[in-house]
C-alpha cells in the first residue's frame, strides 16, 4: 500500500496542510508538532510522490550543470562548491558531462528549473532556450547571463606580485590553444603585464603544454630545463599543470623558492596541500560558486531580466612558493 499525506495525518492527528508544511519543513509548523510527523513519516516509509508535487508547483527543484570534464582537480572542487549552494538553496543538481545540446535536450525531458553551462571552448553562442541559463567563462556571449572571473587580471596580479619581489626573467608556462578563450585571456594577460613592465618576452619564457594535464605541465618543465634560459620565476596557468611543473623541478633538484618562485593560477583549497604550497592566483571557487547559484536563482524566479555580464575580482594568496629575486644557488 502506498504511504500518503492522509495515512501520516490521521496518525498524528493533524490536518493534512499541516503534514504538508511539516515535510517541506515550514516555519509555520511547531518544531515539536514537525518532529512527530516526520518520526511517523519514517516510520511508515512515507516516500514523496515527486511527478504531483512538480504538477503543482510547476517547479522539479533540480538544477542541471553541464561540464565538460571532471578529470581536473580545479573542475572537481567547483563543481562540489557549486553543488553545495544549490542544497543550501534547497535544490538538487544533475551534472552531465555530454555535449551542450545533448544536455541540454536530457534536461528539458527531466523537467530541470535551471541549467548550468560550463563552455569550455566557447565554439559559438548559445542559442535560445525557454530553461534559464547561466554560463561560467570569458564575457563575451550576451544571450545567457555570464559569470567571468577575470583570467586576464589574475595574470597581471602575478606578474605585477613577481615583479615586486624583483623578478626580471619570468616564464609563463599554460595551454595556448585558440580554441580554449579562457586559457588565452590567461596568456593575453600575461604578455600585457609583462609588456608594462618592460620585461622580455620571447619563445624561451612563453612555453606552451598544447594540455591541461599533471603530465602536460611535467613534460614542458622538463623541456625548458633543456634549454640554456633559466628563469627566476614561473608561473603555471592551472593547478594540475603547476603540480607537474613542480615535479619536474624537484626532480632536477631545485629548491622552490630559494632557487626558483612558482606561482599558479587557480584559487583552490587544494593548492595549500601541495608538496610545496604554491602562491596561487584567481578568484576563490566559494565565490565563484556563490554568484553563478545566485544568479541562476534570480533568473529562474524572473525569466524577463536581460543577460548579466559578471566580472568577479581574483585575489594572490601568499603561501611558500615565492621569494625575493637573487636568492638562486651557485650550483644551479
């Protein structure tokens, strides 16, 4: 026999609005009055016919995020971020990691509330849709809400943080793909802060890994410590690839920062964890996960409000990857 709202009230001795409220957990509902129901709710096996209540509120409660890949350490801890605020909004979340309109058609069929897109290569504009969007990249769509965390000044912050401590020879290692814009605002940024600085920039200090990969940033290390040019700083474009960059060095036994600074971008927790923990650079996941719920959730509850553009302000987090410039050993 199937359990419903009747069963649970005629047990309590409650109305049925009442149950109601108690299981969607309503103020209006006297914390000792809730608890009893939800103990005969468990107690019955009462399981809540989801299809009827979306019938009614005309609402399923659940938010699609599609992306792209979650073999990256930075990807898997913002989409776990990202999924902590939904349930603090009291939504579910499906993730795909399909293609964007294979997604999109999988959410449309489940009903989803609102959809997050994570387009990596941004191959063109989204087109229309009746499901309110967010898109979380570089801010140069204007169909769909955008949230940027400004990958060019993130750069700019590290040089300029490098150039402080006195860094005239500054390699930037990263993913100079042209498919991939948010890893070219990255480069782009780079190249205008060191231009500003009137710091050389040439083949030798722009190393490109053509990857993203812990691998991809190994190999291009050990590539550049080949070559005669020895920079005083490096600064890797994602935590994996600084993660590899950082092996590689080790491995050749550098002393970070004595012999040589390292910065990444990338604001994870993670980064502190690492066996040297990088200074790191980008706009902190918890915010980022922050603005892209809340601004999926305002377009969700106004569908009439115009595409945002969103640009977040990243932030350098000092930890013991960096030091002054000239520290090098002899032997090196």
């Amino acid at each position: 026999m199937t359990v419903t709202i009747k069963h649970i009230a005629n047990i309590a001795g409650v109305s049925y609005s009442t149950v109601s409220k108690a299981l969607n957990n309503s103020p209006l509902v006297k914390s000792e009055t809730k608890n009893k129901i939800l103990k005969i709710a468990k107690e019955l096996g009462y399981e809540p016919n989801y299809a009827a209540q979306q019938l009614v509120s005309k609402q399923s409660k659940v938010i699609g995020l599609i992306w792209p890949t979650l073999e990256r350490i930075a990807h898997s801890t913002l989409v776990s971020k990202i999924n902590d605020e939904i349930v603090k909004n009291s939504y579910s979340m499906i993730l795909s990691i399909n293609s964007i309109p294979a997604s999109l058609e999988m959410f449309k069929r489940f009903g989803v509330d609102g959809v997050i897109i994570f387009d990596e290569h941004n191959q063109k504009k989204l087109e229309y849709s009746s499901i309110p969007m967010v898109t979380y990249g570089v801010g140069k769509l204007t169909s769909v809400p955008v949230i940027d965390v400004n990958y060019q000044e993130a750069l700019k912050i590290a040089v300029e943080y490098l150039y402080q401590l006195g860094h005239q020879k500054i390699c930037y290692i990263g993913d100079f793909s042209p498919v991939d814009h948010r890893q070219l605002e990255k480069y782009y940024g780079f190249k205008e802060a060191m231009e500003r600085y009137e710091l050389e920039i040439s083949n030798e200090n722009l190393i490109n890994t053509a990857g993203l990969s812990w691998y991809d940033g190994y190999s291009a290390a050990k590539k550049l410590l080949q070559t005669t040019y020895r920079p005083t700083a490096i600064i890797g474009s994602s935590y994996d690839l600084s993660a590899g960059i950082v092996r590689a060095l080790r491995e050749e036994n550098y002393i970070i920062p004595k012999d040589v600074s390292v910065i990444s971008y990338d604001n994870i927790p993670q980064m502190a964890n690492m066996e040297i923990p990088l200074t790191s650079v980008g706009v902190s996941v918890d915010i980022i996960a922050h603005h892209i719920v809340k601004t999926l959730l305002a377009y969700m509850n106004d569908k009439d409000l115009d595409p945002q553009f969103l640009s977040l302000t990243p932030a350098l987090i000092e930890r013991n990857s960096c030091a002054q410039a000239g520290l090098r050993t002899n032997n090196i």
